[in-house]
C-alpha cells in the first residue's frame, strides 16, 4: 500500500495492488503516507521502513502514556511507575510490531493524546485542549480503524466521569463535529469511490468469538511462565473496585463491549495503572494493617522496595523471551530466497497456492508475505478480504484452514475444485515439501517441480 501511494504519487488509490483482488483502499491510509515519506526522504527501503517505523513510534508511546497516567492519577511518581509497567508489558508492544504494526502503532500513540487531550478538555475546558482534542481524535481515525472505535468509546467514558455538564457536553459535541469534518478528505472519497460497503465488510470481522468474560479472563491471567503478573493483575483490579476507582475498572471491561479483537491491547493501558497502584497503594496499606506500622514507613521498607525491583526485572526476562517468539514468527532467508525466484520467473498472471500447514490464517507469515514479495495472486491468503467478503470473511477462513490441513495432492485438487479457486503452482514451504504432501506432489505426474532450495519446493501444474 505505500508502494501504492508512490505509483498515485499520493493521490488516495481506489484500491490497493495487493494480491491483485482489486481490493477497496479504504484502510485508514496514515501510517502508509508517513511511511511513504519517510522512505522518500531518508532514502529507505519500504521493508526497513516497516522493519523500524512501529517499535520507534512504539518506544515514543511510553511517554505519552506517563503523561496520561499523571493525569489521571494525579501524580507524577504513580505515573512513572505505571510507564515501567506499561514499557515491560508484552501486551503493550507485541501487538504494535508484530503484522501491521505499521498502523496500530500510531492508532495506540495517538488514541493515548487523544484520551489526554480530551481529558485536559473536560477539566480544563480551554480552547487549546479542545483543539488537540480535535486534532489527536481525528489523527486516531486516520491511522487504524479499531484505535478509532476504541477512542470514542473512551471518550464517552471520560465524560462521564469528568464531564457532566453543559460545558463539556458542547466540547464533546465540538470535539466529535470536528473529528468529522478533518477526516472527511479521507472518509469522502473512499465513499466516492466504494460506499459504504467496505467499512461495513471490516466491521464483520474483528469479533474474536470468545464471550466477553472469557476474553476477559485470558488477559487478567494471561500466558506469563509464572502467575506473578496474574496474581497482580487481579489485585490490581480489586484494589481499583475497593478504592473506588471505577474509571479504570470500567476501562479493562469496556474495549471487549466495543471490538473485541484488539481489546487486549487497549485493556493493558489501565490494566498498568492498576499495577502502579497495587505497590504504590494495596501492598503498603495491606502490610500497614498486618504489622501495625503507618503507610508512609511501609513505602521506605528496602524490602518491598526491592520486591518492586525483583518483580520489574522478571518483567524484564518475561518481555525478552516474548521478543524471541516474535522473532521466530517471521520469514527465513530461503523463504525470501523463493519468493524473489518467483517474482523473477514466473508469469505475472499465475495463480498461485502456498501450502504451509499454518491452519491459523492470520498467522501465517509466508501466506501473508507472499502476494506483495512475489506480486503475485495467492488463493491462500486471508489478508484483504476483511474488506470485501463481509459475512463470508469467516468462510474462507475456515476453508484455508481446511487447504492447510491437507497432505495429499488429491485433497488439494478437490479443495481447488470444490471451491473455484483454481491455480497453476503450488508452493510448499514450512516442511511441507519433504513431507507427505512434498512427496505426493513429486509422484503426481502432473506437476513439474520448478523450484527446489531450502526445503521450499514449486511445483507447476502442467497444462
């Protein structure tokens, strides 16, 4: 899509180039212009673009967020400790590196000055707060689509905590008024071009299927090595139900009532005040009451002082490991290597289907990289359908995890058939070509293997 940009030479596309399906470039186009721009002025390629883009503008967030945290606990040293918490979270950068960070990246750090902003608006009710009000809101909006959801939601629930009045209600509705009408470049010609269809494809897509308690209940214990962070978690929330900090309570609960999929994300901000407060607030009132000494010897204790360290630096580990995965969970140097012989090679026309054994769509690096490494059409990738398939989205994916699970070339051709999908190679990568599959394509006689390095095989299917 950045490459998009170049080709218009900014002009918004009707649609993106990527996996050649005409797919409505209706995706909040922020991140790709900045993306585009930078490029073009420091002289980077687009893959070191991506590569560095989100973790900077994710690094830059921690800022915002001690920022936001003073504010609303009113104090400088609950928000710092809270930023440590937030900085050493893996909920509070995987997401933003990881795929499209691109985009979720500047949603997050621009849903964090919003929520500021506005909440400077409520208390203040000065022109300037209400003009960045304006300004991050809309930025929000134009940089990810589910950040912007999330946004207007905790812009509600700011109001009713800080805002109940007329004052504030006339800025909400100016705030909201504005928001439209510095977007509308973007909104307008997308409608111009496509309706309304593609917003309301995208929204049939971001429910995760779990109940929301469920949901819920994964964050708060999550997939720590120890139950420390788990055990903290749920302090954390029954000390803000105790104390009466209904602000924050509501806010773990209120991302999985407006869009669930990215939730957990959204849910981390107050989830690491609650930490903050825990041992600023819960563990020395709770050791005051059990030692019977007063609340202000208890935070000069060297022992629970050196408990908060102790318990920062296995954050530390634990989000070092959790980089490890993400490292794990991209593409290997032989897979590029066939992705460029493809492009190379290969007529730019074909159809192509990759075959990796990833039975989750979403995760499936090779499936998702392949259309814009190869510039060409994959029938296995999930990617861009948000946009156009709306209720059918979950059907194909369940029909390419069906793909996945195949080990045979009969299983294959039936899938192509059954599903009109058809294609002209099939691209066995994951271990899959010296595997069962691998060894049922080379005895077919009616595929020609084209291509074999690495443990990545193609095979040509003969006419």
């Amino acid at each position: 899509m950045i490459q998009d940009l170049r080709e218009s030479r900014g002009i918004l596309p009707e649609f993106t180039s990527y996996n050649r399906l005409n797919i409505p470039f209706a995706y909040p186009p922020f991140g790709f212009y900045f993306a585009r721009f930078s490029s073009d002025i420091f002289g980077a390629s687009d893959i070191d673009t991506l590569r560095w883009l989100p973790p900077l503008v994710n690094t830059a967030s921690i800022l915002v967020f001690y920022l936001l945290t003073s504010e609303i606990l009113s104090s400088k040293q609950l928000g710092a400790l809270a930023a440590g918490f937030y900085a050493l979270m893996p909920g509070a950068y995987g997401w933003f590196v990881m795929g499209g960070g691109l985009t979720r990246s500047f949603g997050s750090i621009f849903l964090l000055l919003a929520v500021l902003s506005v909440l400077r608006a409520f208390k203040s009710g000065t022109a300037w707060n209400t003009a960045l009000s304006i300004l991050y809101c809309s930025l929000t909006v134009l940089s990810h689509p589910e950040a912007g959801l999330h946004t207007a939601a905790i812009c509600v629930l700011l109001w009713f905590f800080y805002g109940r009045n007329a004052g504030s209600f006339g800025r909400a509705i100016l705030i909201g008024v504005g928001v439209l009408l510095a977007t509308s470049p973007w909104w307008l010609t997308v409608v111009s071009y496509h309706g309304l269809l593609p917003f309301f494809s995208a929204l049939h897509t971001g429910y995760n299927g779990k109940p929301v308690w469920i949901a819920l209940g994964d964050l708060l214990i999550g997939a720590d090595v120890t139950p420390v962070l788990a055990i903290l978690r749920i302090i954390g929330l029954i000390w803000s139900l105790w104390t009466r900090q209904y602000l924050l309570s509501l806010w773990v609960l209120l991302p999985y009532l407006v869009e669930p999929r990215s939730a957990p994300s959204v849910a981390n901000y107050p989830l690491a005040m609650m930490l903050a407060l825990v041992f600023a607030q819960a563990i020395p009132r709770s050791i005051s009451i059990l030692g019977r000494k007063p609340a202000a010897e208890i935070h000069k204790d060297k022992k629970v002082n050196n408990i908060l360290l102790g318990i920062l630096i296995y954050m530390f580990i634990e989000s070092n490991l959790y980089g490890f995965r993400l490292v794990g969970n991209s593409l290997t140097p032989g897979e590029r290597d066939a992705m460029s012989w493809i492009e190379l090679n290969t007529p730019a026309d074909a159809f192509f289907l990759p075959l990796t054994g990833v039975l989750s769509p979403e995760t499936d690096p090779f499936a998702e990289w392949f259309p814009a490494l190869t510039q060409r059409h994959s029938q296995s990738t999930i990617q861009g359908y948000e946009w156009t398939l709306a209720d059918g989205f979950f059907r194909r994916y369940s029909l390419l995890s069906e793909l996945q699970r195949c080990d045979s070339v009969d299983c294959v051709e039936r899938w192509s058939r059954e599903n009109d999908l058809p294609y002209d190679y099939a691209v066995l990568a994951a271990n899959r070509a010296k595997g069962k599959l691998g060894r049922s394509f080379q005895m077919n006689p009616g595929y020609a293997r084209v291509y074999y390095a690495q443990d990545i095989a193609v095979y040509e299917k003969k006419p």
